[in-house]
C-alpha cells in the first residue's frame, strides 16, 4: 500500500481507502449472513432429529 500512496494523488489514494473500507464492510454482512444461516440451519436439523426420535420412543 506505501507503494500505492506514493503514485497516487492524495485524492486518488482517500479513494482508495474508502473502496478498502467499504470492501470490508460488505464482506463482514456477508461473514453475518453466512452465519446466520448456518445457525437457522443447524436448529433445523437438531429439530427434525428430536422429531425422529421421539417418534422412536
């Protein structure tokens, strides 16, 4: 990034920056999102075992 800071105009490289934030931003709701279905998911599952099972007993 020193490399970068040093071609671009102090603009370019504010911009730059901002593109990095909000990448980053948009990538931790997606690591969220994930997680949240992930759970949803696994409460389905433990769900539709205890079903299984008591229908066993």
């Amino acid at each position: 990034m020193d490399r970068l800071a040093e071609k671009l105009s102090k603009d370019d490289y504010d911009l730059v920056e901002e593109l990095q934030d909000q990448a980053s931003i948009a990538q931790s709701e997606e690591n969220e999102c994930h997680f949240k279905v992930g759970v949803s998911v696994g409460l389905l599952v433990q769900q539709e075992v205890m079903k299984q099972v008591e229908s066993m007993l």
